[in-house]
C-alpha cells in the first residue's frame, strides 16, 4: 500500500518514467532487505538456482543495472582491452559497487589476492567515513577500488622486496568480478611490489594468458581468420576433498598442523572393494554437498558435478569451465567455501593430497583448453579441413610444448604434499606423457608417414585438402593413468594436488605453448606457399615428438623403462624437480614471453624450496611431539598393566601360566624401545639441520634424512596402534576417521 501511494506521489511531481524507474529500485531494495533478514530461512528451503546464482556477485548483469549507460561501456570496454581505468570512471563504479554491497549487507570492503603463500589474502577495510553532524558515511572511492596497499613485509617475496620499502600494492582486476563474502566487498586483485615486480598468482596468469593471446591471434591470421580480437584459455578444474567429523578431526593434531595424518594403521577395510566411488552419498553428506553449491552458485560458480571418490570419505566436485584467471579465482573461493560449510555441517574437510597413507590421496583435474572471444574451441577436431588443419596445428603445438617443457610441467605440480602421490600407482607417475587416443594417434601416425588416413574404410585425408573423421569424444579417453590425456576438445592434466593453487600449471601450460605457437607462427609468417609449408611442419613436429605420445598403462613398471628408453624425464620428487626453474632454458622461456623477470623467477624459486622444507619441518615438530607427549606415555601404560597381571599371576603361586602376557610384554618393549631410538634419531637430526645452506641443500636433507627419520619412527608407532588396546591409545585410529560420517 505505502508502494502504491508513493508510486501516485512521484507520478504527480515528477513524471511517470521517473515513478516507474524509483519504484523499481525501491522494490529491488525490499526484496534484499527482506531476503537477508530472512537468509537462514530462506536457504533451509527449497532454493531456484536461476534466483540466487551469482546474487552475491557485481556481475556483468549488476554492472549493467547500477551503472550509468557510458560508464558501463567504458568498463566493458577497459575489460576487453585490458586497459587502466580512468579515475573519474573508477570513482563512479566504486560508488555504485559500494551502494550495491551495502544493499546487501556489506559493511566491509577487501582487495582480496593470493600471496604466494598459495592461499588467499584479505585485509578487511569498512566504508565508514569521517562522520558527518554524528552520523555515519559509507564511502568507497574510486581510488580505494582501484589500488590498496597493505602491509607486505610478512607475505613472502624471496627476496624480491626489501623490507625497508615494505610496501607492496594491490591492483583490481576487472576482469574477475567484485563478490561479497561474509559481509566484506570482496575486490579480486594483483599484488605487486613497488617497483612492478609479482608477489602472488594472479599477475603471472594474467601475463601468461595475454602471451598465448597473442601467438594464437598471430596463427589464426595465417588461416585467414581476421574476426577474432582475442583468444583465452579455458579451465575447469575438478576438486577431490575428504570429509571427516570434526570430533575426530579435533583430536588429532597432525590433521590440524600439517592437513595430514602422520602415522596410523591400515583400517580392516580401506578401498579394496572400490565400493565408495560414484556409490549413494550418505544423508549427512548429502546435505552439506547441497549447502555447498548453493554458497557457490550465490559467488557465480558453476557448481556442477559432485560424487564420491574411489577412497571412503572421499568426494569431488566439478565446476563448469570459465577463463582461466576466473577458474582460478573460483577454486580458490571453493576450496574456502568447502572448509566453511564442513564446519556449520559439525566435519572437517580436508584438501591435503594425501590425508591417509594406503587409501587414494586427493588432485585436481585441470581441464584445459583455447578459445576464441568469437566462442571457438580452437582444440575442437573442425568439421571443414582448413578447420581441421588448424586444429592439428594447434594439437601439434601442444604435443610439442609437453615434450619441450616436460620438466617444467612436472615442476608445475610439485609439492610436499603431491609427492606422497606423483608415481604412487592412483596418480599419474611423475614422468609426463601424452594421451591421445586410438583415433586421433592414427591420424598423428599417418600424418608422420606421409600416407593418406583411413578411417575405417574409406575416409582419405591429406591435411588441407579433406575433412578429418569426427573424432567421438567418449572414445578418446578412458585412461585414467595418463598425466596429460586429450579428451575430445581439451586437455585434461591431471597430475595437480589437490591443496594448490591451479594458477602455477596453468602459468606454465599457457607459456609453454605460447611459445611452441611463436616458433609455428614465425615459420608459416614467412612461407611462401603456406599448405606445403604448414604440412611439412606438422610431419617435421610430429615426428620430432612423438615420444611424448603414450597411450597405454601409466602405472606399469614397463613405462618406466620404456620412457627412459625413449629420454623422458622422471623427476621423482620435488627437489628433483625445483631445480628446474632457474635453467637458461626456462629463464628464457619466461622473459621471451614476458610472463616472469629473472628476478621473480630465482624468487619464486626460493619462495618454493623454502615452502617445502618448512612443510616438512611442521611434520617432523608434530610427529615429535605428538610421540612424546602421547604415544610414549600410551606404551607406558600398555606395558604396566601387563606387568601388573603378569606380577599378580605369579603371586598366586598356582599353576597359571602367564606366558601370554610375558609374549605381549616382551613385545610391547621391545616396540617401545624402537620408538624411543627413532624418536631420538628424528630430534637429532632435526637438531643437525644446517640453516644456512642454500635452500635447496637444506630441501635435500629434509627430503632425505628428515622425512625418512619421519617414516621409520611411523612405522613403529603403526605397530604399536596394533597391539595397544583403545581405551589407552591416545589417537582416534584410521577406521574411526574414515568411516565417521555415519
Ligand atoms: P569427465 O569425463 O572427466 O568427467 P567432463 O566432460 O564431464 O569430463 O568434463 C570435466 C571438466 O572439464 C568439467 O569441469 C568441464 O567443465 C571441463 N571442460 C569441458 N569443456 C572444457 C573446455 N573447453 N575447456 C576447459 N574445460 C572444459
Ligand atoms: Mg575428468
């Protein structure tokens, strides 16, 4: 009614367009209001996906609605180029952003960045003002929008920012849209040192997507394309997570500390029955699956696919792909989301790559593939053969990229936590491979041998004059064993861990065929008749690296001789692999195609040598003191009740035997006194690290003696898990934390 009235009111003054225009705002107003107020209600109820999708985000609809007609171009016009905002634009969209968050509760603003910590930075800023007569002013200016510039002494820099000029400075990018989450204006950004330098994951992805932007454009015209202004790479990541409840969780420190469990015997049950993958998904679990894509889809992720994993308590979820920065920002904001909701649901999540030894650690999926802004996947088998041969050149270009870069491709996914997986037959091995599948390997040998292809019976081809079989994509891959396997129109990676950052792969996929694209775009730019020559680089490429090309059983033994027979690379662990990032060859990869400077690049090198040992060193002060504290003082008790019954026994004088307790006992000794031996060891060695080595020295003997210290004393705490009874061991064991979700 009061509506209504207002609505005859402003009709009166000021005209009927204007009436209608305030009465809509007014009534988009009240519809938030009356949805916030209501938010736990509401979301207990059934939900419309099309209703709340992306209600949390300034989204291209939301900059559409708030913004004046101009503005909104320039803006749009700014994300397509890629150019600086001008102030007084950026003023009017900071004030229209603000007026939006604060519509819906936002009291908070934050330039939210990912340091190279890997996770997620946020310093929470409110909008009040100087108060004006006593009341307060929101505020939110262009400038505040635009740049921020937090503190950044604590956020590593390896070395790249001196901690006199700590400063560092945050840079909006709008082509990642502003969100709330809990309460705070949440401004995707870069983060950078004073004097330009990346001190985080956005600005190198940006760089290494704009460098594939660039030679793909330069391939395209070769083909005659001259519509397309801009080419991206697509991700869709799939994420693997455990779920256990937090009474568990709360009782074992190593899973607090370290995201891991460092010791614990093998359940009765583990995944043999492969029982768990794709099986109904429990009422508890259910409803936290649910609660989670709904908080997704309120930030605009398209969550889509979720299902059990092979190991019990495992799980995955998969979005929809969007551009690769999005991508990347979305996984950051799922794996958060994921933790959050798990603890409302009274669980714990765990996103460690290994969280229980003898059951499937966790990975992620990268789906990766190129894309037009006129909405071609450049990866997808065309239907006309000038499409075709553009997308063999494209496929060639990748092929290409893996076999140059092996190294650097396995160095993308090293980590503390993924070496527990890379080579440990549920993941891909450490040796980088690529899968093509039956058809599309008879197309690559054809091409190599200079033979018209036979599809089936009749199809010739010679490439660019026939059209190529359509290659079905539920054919092309069943192989799980593979790293990097073409399925259909993409690339799926998969030998990423589940905890990091999707960012450095992709920085290095991007790169790397940025550059195989350059070679290409070099040689066919100066060809004189571009078919002869585009088919004579293709059989040139393809015979020069068709070793990387595997189609069959990663996880085999004979793959490893075979790769080695053919020269791959099989950097087994992380130490093996970091190495690689400061060789000529990447340094000058990565300045060529101005994705890193020499100097970010020896940084980011430090940055993670240093990570890995510090994560090792976390293990070993946890395992230590969770020993000490607990496990020692639990074998203690264990071996004096024995000692008491077996005392008790003998003092009857009967003729009971007390055999078994004196087997048990000896045994418990004999337990406990190896583990006080590699507890020792372990301290003593931790003692003996040498800290002023260079980091990968230091990385090397965590690796070599901390870790294996860690391995010895574990197994020695399993047997013991065995034979002491549960109500003296200190720790919930394997079963309990696997099946605690009832
Ligand atoms: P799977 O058999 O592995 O489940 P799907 O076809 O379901 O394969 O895709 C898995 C993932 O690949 C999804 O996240 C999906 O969005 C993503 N994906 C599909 N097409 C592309 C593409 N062109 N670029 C990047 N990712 C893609
Ligand atoms: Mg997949």
């Amino acid at each position: 009614l009061i509506r209504h009235y207002i609505k005859r009111f402003l009709q009166n003054t000021r005209g009927k367009t204007v009436a209608n225009e305030k009465c809509d705002r007014y009534n988009e107003k009240i519809k938030w209001r009356f949805f916030y107020e209501r938010k736990e209600q509401y979301m207990s109820e059934k939900v419309s996906v099309p209703e709340i999708f992306g209600m949390n985000v300034f989204n291209d609809a939301m900059m559409r609605e708030h913004l004046p007609k101009k503005v909104y171009e320039e803006l749009k016009n700014t994300i397509e180029r890629g150019e600086m905002l001008n102030s007084e634009i950026a003023d009017i969209i900071a004030n229209a952003m603000k007026d939006w968050a604060i519509e819906r509760g936002a009291t908070h603003y934050t330039h939210w960045f990912q340091p190279m910590t890997g996770i997620t930075a946020e310093k929470h800023d409110s909008f009040l003002a100087p108060p004006s007569n006593g009341r307060a002013i929101m505020e939110f200016s262009g400038k505040e929008l635009v740049k921020g510039e937090p503190d950044a002494s604590s956020f590593p820099s390896g070395g790249l920012r001196a901690t006199f000029e700590a400063r560092g400075y945050t840079a909006w990018d709008p082509t990642s849209y502003a969100f709330i989450k809990d309460d705070t204006l949440c401004i995707p950004t870069a983060f950078c040192s004073y004097s330009g330098e990346a001190l985080d994951k956005k600005t190198p992805l940006l760089r290494s997507m704009q460098a594939l932007d660039k030679q793909a454009v330069r391939v395209l015209r070769l083909f005659g394309n001259t519509d397309v202004k801009r080419v991206i790479t697509t991700v869709g990541p799939e994420q693997e997570y455990f779920l256990i409840d937090a009474s568990v969780y709360e009782k074992r420190p190593d899973l607090i500390y370290t995201g891991r469990t460092l010791f614990g015997a093998k359940p009765p049950k583990g995944q043999e029955l492969e029982d768990h993958y794709f099986g109904t998904i429990k009422p508890r679990v259910s409803e936290y699956m649910k609660e989670l894509d709904k908080e997704l889809w309120k930030l605009g992720i398209l969550a889509k696919t979720k299902h059990n994993e092979v190991a019990p308590a495992q799980h995955e979820l998969a979005p929809v792909f969007s551009t690769t920065n999005i991508a990347t920002d979305h996984n950051q904001l799922t794996m958060e989301m994921m933790k959050t909701v798990a603890g409302r649901h009274g669980m714990a999540c765990l996103l460690h790559e290994k969280p229980f030894a003898g059951v499937n650690g966790s990975g992620k999926h990268n789906n990766w593939s190129i894309s037009t802004d006129t909405g071609a996947n450049l990866l997808e088998p065309g239907a006309t053969p000038s499409q075709n041969a553009q997308f063999l050149l494209f496929l060639t270009a990748v092929i290409k990229a893996v076999d140059d870069y092996q190294e650097l491709l396995r160095l993308s996914v090293a980590s503390a936590g993924n070496d527990h997986r890379l080579g440990a037959n549920e993941a891909p091995p450490a040796i980088m491979s690529v899968f093509l599948g039956d058809e599309l390997s008879d197309v690559v040998d054809s091409i190599e041998k200079g033979v018209d292809y036979h599809d089936k019976e009749k199809t010739l081809m010679s490439i660019g004059a026939t059209v190529l079989p359509h290659i079905p994509k539920d054919t092309t891959d069943r192989n799980r064993t593979s790293p990097f396997a073409f399925t259909g129109n993409k690339f799926e990676f998969r030998s990423l861990g589940s905890t990091a950052s999707i960012s450095g792969p992709n920085v290095i996929l991007n790169t790397i065929v940025a550059e195989s694209l350059s070679e290409f775009a070099d040689e066919l730019e100066k060809a004189e008749d571009f078919d002869s020559a585009l088919d004579k680089l293709l059989r040139r490429e393809l015979v020069a690296h068709k070793r990387i090309i595997f189609n069959g059983n990663g996880y085999s033994e004979e793959w490893v001789e075979e790769a080695e027979r053919r020269g791959l690379s099989n950097l087994k662990s992380t130490v093996d692999a970091l190495p690689v990032f400061i060789q000529d060859k990447t340094i000058e990869l990565f300045t060529k195609n101005k994705v890193y400077t020499e100097s970010e690049i020896r940084s980011r090198y430090e940055i993670l040598l240093e990570n890995y040992y510090k994560t090792i060193n976390i293990e070993a002060m946890t395992l230590i003191s969770m020993t000490k504290k607990d496990i020692m003082g639990a074998a203690i008790e264990y071996q004096y009740t024995l000692a008491e019954v077996f005392n008790a026994k003998q003092a009857t004088g009967v003729a009971v035997t007390a055999k078994t307790e004196e087997k048990m006992l000896a045994k418990a000794a004999s337990l406990t006194e190896a583990l006080a031996e590699r507890l020792d060891k372990l301290e003593a060695d931790v003692d003996k690290v040498d800290e002023s080595a260079d980091a990968l020295e230091i990385a090397k003997y965590y690796r070599e003696v901390i870790f294996s210290d860690m391995s010895s004393l574990r197994e020695v705490i399993d047997d013991l898990e065995v034979v002491i009874p549960s109500d003296i061991w200190p720790y919930p064991t394997y079963g309990e934390m696997l099946y605690s979700i009832k």
